[in-house]
C-alpha cells in the first residue's frame, strides 16, 4: 500500500490512498480540479484509515505525481483507491506505523491444524491400524504480537492432552503412534487457552479388517455342546460372514447348527454333538469392503462320551453313612465298654 499527498491548482490538498499497488492518474473534474472514484468496498473502511492516522503530511509514493500542474488528461484507473477530497486537515505519521493499524485492524486471528496424512474436506484423516498420524496446530492471520506468543490446548475427546514445554505457544504438535482400535472416531481439538471459541478439530477414522487368520484344533465330547467363534471386528464391518464345513456350506437344518452374528463375534454352535455330523474342518469367512476376505479354520474332533461319576451325591452319601456308625458306636458305648473288661 502506498499514500500520497497532492495540491490542486485552487491550492486545496487532497489526500489519495493507494491500497496494494494501485496506479493513480489524475482525470479532468470540475473547474479543472483533479476528482478521484471511490469504489463501494473501499469506502467502507474510508473513516476508519482516516482516524487510524494522526495529523502530518505523507511521503507520495514511487510513480506518484505531486505539485501544481501535473497531468490532467489522463484517466484514473485504480485497482483500489480511496480518497478524501479537500481536507484541511494535515496528516502527520510515518507510513510503516500507518500500514501495520491498517494491517492490524482488517486481519482476524485464527487456528488451522495441518496432519500428516491430510484431513479431508469434512476435517477427517482415514488412517489404518498400528500407523502414525501427526497434527501440527498453529496460529493463523495476523492481529497479534509476535513478541508474545499464544499459548495452544488441545483436547482428545474433550479431554486435555498433556504438553510438553516450549510445545506450546504459537505452534504445537501431537503425534499418535500407533495408531489402535480406540483411536477410531476420536476428535482431536486445538485451541487458545484465552479463547477457546477459536479453535479447529480434525476426527480420526481408523479403518482396519478382521482378526482372522490361522486355525484352531477343537475336542469335543459325544453328545455335548459344540461352540465355534471367529473375530469379525472390523471398520468398516464386514459385508458378510459364512461357515463352511469339508468345503461346503454349513446345512444349519440338517446339522442342528445355529448362527448368531453381532459387532463383534460370529458364532456357530449345535447343541447335541455327533460323530460323522459335526467333526471335520470348518472354516470361518469374513469379507471386507477394504481389506478383503479373511478366514479361520477349525478342526474338530469328537471323543467318546465317557461316564462321569456322581461325585457329589456319593460324597454326601458318604457323610450320612459316616454319622450313621458314629451315632450307634455312641449308643452303644456302655455295651462296647463292658466287653473290653
């Protein structure tokens, strides 16, 4: 931005103000007095510079033209231009002073987190399991002392994460490594601790398949409960899940079996367990929209039922046979003396 002040031939100061490298030329008013257009956004903010700078004359700019006489046959054509027309008044100040008011006084404070990988449009970073997402907070635009740095806080879920010093003011940073399955949906939120209405939050999307893989050797006796369970905890969830015994789908009619599906588990279970029915492979298949199909296999043997003793009814059993003897011993003690004589 650039100020200059000329004189008119009648000896009438104007004061023209040049806003980021405007070209002025004076155009022919009335009387021969050089007129300026004022564009209705600049005009705004016109009283505002006014009052911002004190009384004195101004340095013209490089390009400017100054004096009695200068061109008049010229146009003005002004990006920006604004202009105060036959002021009496005499302005007094230094321009760096002048444009760090003007400066001051149109810019807003404000935050902005950068990271590593990038927020989307909506303020989300999709990462993946065991990764490393980096958040730098700083400040953004101008109106602030520089010489007094804003002190930042940021918060997870609400929760204030602890700094360390010098990780503070003006710029901070928090990486999460690894990321885990708890860090899926959290809001990371950077604030000033003045202010918290200037504030910016980013939200984590942790996306990550199904703990599937390997297999598993399973015994289960004749005649008893078969419970299998495979781990279908995935973001985004699984589009599906299938159980297949020896290659084929599992007949849940002709097997007895049941499946139940949630969040978390798919579970296949029959509740009487029969040789030739319900051992072999099974295998457990989860698909991911992302990931992929994961699977686990079951190899399940039966054993023979075996006959399992009545503990506790024969140990009660042998208590009341216990105080049976005792109390005839008692009964008869006189008797049993006698015959010890």
């Amino acid at each position: 931005m650039s100020v200059a002040e000329t004189s008119t031939g009648g000896g009438h100061p104007e004061v023209l103000l040049y806003l980021f490298g405007a070209n002025l030329v004076p155009a022919q008013g009335v009387g021969g007095q050089p007129q300026m257009a004022v564009g209705a956004g600049v005009c705004l903010i016109q009283h505002l510079l006014v009052s911002l700078a004190p009384a004195g004359p101004l340095a013209a700019p490089q390009g400017a033209t100054g004096g009695v006489g200068g061109p008049s046959d010229a146009e003005v054509r002004p990006r920006v231009c604004l202009v105060v027309q036959k002021s009496k008044m005499k302005l007094k100040s230094k321009r760096p002073l002048f444009y760090l008011l003007l400066l001051y006084s149109t810019q807003t404070l404000g935050i902005e987190i950068h990271s590593v990988p990038e927020a989307n449009g909506d303020g989300v970073i999709e990462t993946k399991l065991n990764e490393t997402v980096s958040l730098i907070c700083q400040l953004d635009g101008g109106g602030r002392d520089p010489l007094v740095p804003e002190e930042l806080v940021w918060l997870r879920n609400g929760a204030a994460v602890i700094l360390k010093e010098g990780n503070k003011e003006g710029r901070s940073s928090v990486c999460i490594t690894p990321t885990i399955h708890e860090d899926n949906g959290v809001t990371f939120t950077c604030h000033l601790s003045k202010n918290e209405t200037i504030s910016d939050s980013v939200t984590l999307n942790v996306t990550y398949g199904p703990q599937l893989f390997g297999s598993e050797d399973v015994l289960v006796e004749e005649e008893t409960v078969l419970i299998l369970q495979c781990d279908i905890w995935a973001n985004p969830a699984v589009s599906s899940v299938s159980w297949t015994l020896n290659g084929s789908q599992v007949d849940l009619g002709a097997g007895g079996f049941s499946v139940t599906n949630d969040e978390f588990l798919s579970q296949l279970s029959a509740q009487k367990a029969t040789r030739g029915l319900h051992d072999g492979t099974f295998q457990c298949l989860a698909n991911s929209s992302i990931y992929g199909v994961h699977t686990k296999l079951f190899f399940v043997s039966l054993t023979d039922k075996t006959i399992k003793f009545p503990l506790i009814p024969m140990i009660a059993g042998l208590v009341v046979v216990g105080l049976t003897v005792l109390l005839a011993v008692i009964a008869r003690w006189q008797m049993i003396v006698k015959c010890f004589k």
